[in-house]
C-alpha cells in the first residue's frame, strides 16, 4: 500500500512534467518564429506542393508563419504550372494560400504541411486535340499513387494478389474559398466556367478514401457537389472506380451510387436516381442542343444505370414523366449520324397520353400555337422507339383503359400509335403522324373506334344538344396543313364516318316537329323536346375542309320514320347549314319509294349548335 509520501512524490513530478511543458510550448512560441527562416519555409513549400503535383510550383511573395492556435503558414499568390505544356496557363493560380504544419516537424528541419487552404483559387484545365490535359503530370507523388493503384487493379483483376503497395503520403484536407473553374476544349473551340466555387476535399492520405462537398455557380445556377470515393486514385487515373456522387441543383438533382469511371468512353454501373421539375431547364443548363419538347416539364427517375461504349442502359427503372409514372426499361445510345437514340417499354397504372407526348414533342396545347411555335427540326435530332401500356389512359377529354401503343420519331416523322384499347364499352386504334413532308407537310390524325357507348363519349367530349346516341362505330381521318400535331379542327382537313345501330335522339320528338312544321314558320328545338326519337339505324358521312365540315350522307331509320340531312356546318363560327327531310308512315328504306310517306316535311336548320332554328320549307 502506497504511503503519503509517495503520493507526494509522485504528485510533484507529475507538477514539475506539466511546468516543463509549459515552458518548452512558451519558449517554442516565441522562439520558433525566430529560428525558422521563411525563405527556407517557403522553398520547401514549393517543393512539397510540386513533388505532390509534378508541376512546376511558384510562391511569389514571402510565407508569415503563426503558431496560434495552430502552427500554420500564410502567403499571397501561388502559381502552379504544367511542365509538360509550359506554353499552358497555369493550372492553379490564388491569391492566397495557408496551410498546418506540425512543431515537431519543424524541430526536426522538416515541414510536413497539411490542411491546405486556396483564397480566390482560378483552375484552369486545356484539353488539347491529343485528347491529353494541362493536368497530366508523368510525375509526383499523386501519379506515383495512380500507378501502383492501376498495376494493382490489373493484377487483382487477373487474379494475381496486389503487386505494389501505394505510398501513405499524408495530404487531410483542401479548402477553396471563393474559386473559379475554366475547362478549355482547343479541339472544339469551347469554354466552360464555374465559379464562386467554395468547399472542402479531405483526403487524410494517399493511399485513403476521399470525400469532396463543394458548392459553386455553372450557367447561372448555384449547384453542390459531394462526392465520396474508396479509390479516388482510380478515379484521377480515368479507371472505374467505387464511389457515391451527389449533385444538386435547381434545374437537376441527381444521384449515383455505384462504379464508374471518367475516361472518354466513361463506363458506369449502379444505381442512380435523378428527379428535375423542368426537363427543359435542365437541358438547356446542360448545354445540350437537343430540346425535344418546349413543353416538357417534372421528370423523376430511379433505376440501374450500365453505361458502357456509349451506350446507357436503364434497367428496374421507375419513371415519373410530366405527372404519369410508369416502370420498365430503357436504352439510350448515339447513332452513327450523331443523333440521340431512345428507346425501351414502359408500363403505366395511369397515362395522360398528350402531356407524355409533350416530353418529346412539341406537341401545342391550343389550335392557335400551331403556325407560330412549333420547330419541327427536332424530328430529324431525335430517334425514339417506345412501347407503352397503361391501365387506364387519357387522350384530351377521352378515358382508355387497357391501352398498348408506340412512340416513334425518326427520319423526319413522329408516329404516335394506340394499337389496342377499350374505350367506352368498344375498343378503338388510332395513329397520330407528324412529318416535314407528306400530307402538305403536316401532320395526319387517324383514328376508328368500334362499338362504343356514343352517351357517354358525347358526354366527356362535353357535346350538347339532340345529337343521336347508341352503340356506335366511328371513322376519322384528318390532316393538317401546318407543320405539327395540330389540336384545332378548324385547321384540319378529311373525312369522318360514323354508324349507329339501336340509338336514339334525345330531346327530340318527331310528332311534336310536324305539328310546328305545319304552323310556324321558324321554331327552335325547345318546342320538340318533351320527347325522343328512337330509331334502329344512323349512317353520317361528312368531310372536312377550310373550317367547315360538308354532310355528305346523313340518315336516321326508325320503324315507320326517316329523316335525312345535308349541307355544310362552319363550325369555325359555331354556324349551320343544313337541309332536312323529315319522312313519317312508310314501312321501310326499300319500299319508301313505292310507298310515300304519309307526311313529309323539308325544313331548313340554320343559327349555331347547340340551339339551332328550324325553319320548315314545305309541308306535304
């Protein structure tokens, strides 16, 4: 058992290590900054900051050395040049740099420096038509790094175990306060610029992982970036390597978390996840050419990307394009002609089919932006072949369900294709088709509906007024003059066929008809309206043209009536123009010749729909 005399003891040199300490830091902080000589500092700044980069490296003023609260140096202007192209701008240059060093380095003459700090850097990278940068250095200890980093990658690759360990060159962490960016391409001719650039890359030692979050100003648009990597060695070295990126923006934000590399034909594997609410804003950021839709807006995605060859595959994909969200797969690749190439299947719970056509066309959401907004260019800067399937789907104001069709844009001309769907208890196809050339160099709408529920079409497509109703199978074959997916009737041209079996006219009661027919001279359809007009068959027939559609056949037959119709309807103006016959008491179409009818009745219909004026023209 210790006595207290020896706590005593004990106490008092454990006192005496403390008061010793304490001065050896006193004396060192006062002393130090007169035993060190800047010169010497500075010279072997330069070396260390060259023997990491293998460039040639500047300190242009003289370093002001402090020890509080951390030893650290401090100096103005640092250039870094390329000794490989000394003709290049220099690749760093800042007005300022600090940087930590350790005391006990100092007492032995040799600085090891860390924790460095860039003030108002300017990077500056010239890629030259070699495919070779500014940046590339055969020497240093970062290219030492790369090299024994690749050799090991390639032995494990082959089976072999690691062949050459990587140097544990202590580096921690690089901060750069308020800096600027500049990538020149000579090959091209182009520049880019980032600026305002402010954040951290801590990367303990050479042979470690390395982690960045740096914010900083591209196009206009404030963007961070983090990145973590295990192997950022193989990243500089152009090689795939592990690592998680973030990038976040106003215009994107996208994330990827997988295995990729940086080299000219980049290959990247894992997952990626990548959500904009304007695609055309993030495109026209990107500084892509390629703007397929004016429209296009919300795009979010979540998939396994393989990217590889230059060609980007993206699998277990989860889609949510300008509100419809769907799964499947898609493939992207670049043609030989240069042009982007997309194409894959989709399948969605829900579909609004304009607004997914809008992503890649610019398709006009009224009849007036038709001559005045659409470029039909982009048919000839985007190949796109998609399947889609959709549960249930919407094309204006129609509801489909179980619908399977294609999207296709290629060789000057978009095809929009519903190969099957159900549709008011019938099935209906149709194809939309815009081209620089063909029909007058516009765009043609088709479309042939099968034994569908006319009510209840009438009633979404919010038509009014006696229009026949039953079970119905439609035509319609249209085209426009102008050069896109025209949404205006008054500026299309063709033809529409429609037959209706077991219908009938609402509001409109024929007995109640002659009766005004006999006594008025004009009268509108509220007078007939207490009852309706059963019949077994309808044929309509009409064509389109110049804003006015022409009825070239237009019969409804009942058991012992008939009432026929002709004339024109300028639905440009919401007019009509029709004559009618209205025949009662014969027995069928193939006896009515042999047997008049009993009253008939010719009348004219004038005014607008849907209150439009009869005017009778002769009662027999």
């Amino acid at each position: 058992m210790k006595t207290k005399s020896t706590r005593r003891q004990w106490f008092r040199w454990i006192l005496s290590l403390a008061v010793v300490a304490g001065l050896v830091v006193a004396i060192s902080g006062v002393a130090l900054p007169f035993a060190i000589s800047t010169d010497a500092v500075r010279d072997r700044l330069e070396r260390e900051i060259s023997q990491w980069t293998g460039h040639e490296v500047q300190l242009l003023d003289t370093p002001e050395i402090g020890f509080w609260p951390v030893p650290q140096i401090e100096l103005n202007r640092i250039s870094v040049s390329s000794r490989k192209f000394p003709d290049a701008t220099p690749i760093v240059f800042a007005d300022a740099m600090r940087a930590d060093f350790s005391i006990l380095s100092v007492l032995t003459g040799n600085f090891d420096f860390s924790n460095f700090v860039l003030i108002r850097p300017v990077f500056t990278v010239e890629q030259f038509s070699t495919g070779e940068t500014s940046w590339n250095s055969n020497t240093g200890r970062i290219a030492e790094g790369m090299r024994a980093t690749v050799k090991n990658a390639d032995t494990a690759t082959e089976g072999q175990a690691k062949a050459q360990a990587v140097p544990a060159y202590r580096l921690g962490e690089v901060t750069v306060e308020n800096g600027t960016f500049t990538h020149i391409d000579h090959a091209n001719d182009s520049e880019e610029k980032i600026t305002a650039i402010n954040g951290t890359i801590n990367w303990p030692r050479l042979n470690a992982g390395m982690s960045a979050d740096i914010k900083g100003i591209y196009r206009g648009e404030a963007a961070s970036l983090s990145l973590d990597s295990s192997e950022p060695l193989l990243i500089l070295a152009r090689k795939p390597a592990r690592m998680k990126m973030e990038l976040i923006s106003a215009p994107i934000h996208i994330s990827f978390d997988g295995e990729a590399s940086l080299s000219d034909d980049p290959l990247v594997a894992g997952t990626l996840t990548m959500e904009s609410p304007s695609m055309r804003q993030a495109l026209e950021w990107s500084g892509t050419s390629i703007k397929p839709g004016e429209a296009i807006g919300a795009l979010s995605l979540d998939a396994h990307l393989q990217l590889q060859n230059g060609r980007a595959m993206l699998d277990k994909l989860i889609l949510e394009l300008e509100g419809n969200r769907g799964i499947g797969v898609l493939d992207f690749k670049q043609t030989e002609d240069g042009r982007p190439s997309v194409s894959g299947t989709l399948a969605f719970n829900s579909l609004d089919i304009a607004s997914f056509l809008r992503a890649f066309t610019p398709l006009p959401r009224t009849g007036e932006d038709i001559a005045k907004t659409i470029d039909t260019s982009f048919l000839n800067q985007l190949k796109l072949d998609m399947r889609l399937s959709a549960q249930s789907a919407t094309l204006g104001p129609l509801e489909l369900t179980d619908v399977a069709a294609a999207a296709r844009v290629d060789e000057g001309r978009a095809m929009f294709d519903i190969g099957d769907a159900t549709a008011y208890d019938g099935s209906l196809l149709g194809r939309i088709v815009l081209a620089e050339s063909g029909v007058e160099g516009g765009g043609e709408i088709q479309f042939s509906a099968r034994d569908i529920n006319l009510e209840q079409a009438l009633n979404a497509l919010n038509i009014e007024g006696p229009f026949p109703q039953g079970t119905a199978s439609l035509t319609i074959a249209l085209a426009t003059h102008y050069p896109t997916w025209a949404t205006g009737l008054s500026d299309l041209d063709g033809k529409f066929e429609l037959s209706i079996t077991d219908g009938t006219v609402p509001n409109f009661d024929t007995t109640q008809f002659l009766e005004l027919a006999l006594t008025e001279r004009f009268f509108g359809l509220g007078g007939i309206s207490a009852g309706s007009f059963d019949f077994d068959s309808a044929e309509f027939e009409a064509t389109f043209s110049n804003g006015l559609a022409e009825i070239t056949k237009g019969e409804i037959l009942a058991a012992n009536t008939r009432l026929v119709l002709s004339g024109i309807i300028p639905y440009q103006r919401g007019g009509l123009a029709l004559v009618g016959v209205l025949d009662q008491g014969f027995a069928d179409e193939d006896t009515a010749k042999e047997n008049p009818a009993q009253n008939s009745i010719q009348f004219f219909v004038g005014g607008s729909w849907p209150t439009p004026v009869i005017s009778p023209i002769l009662a027999n």
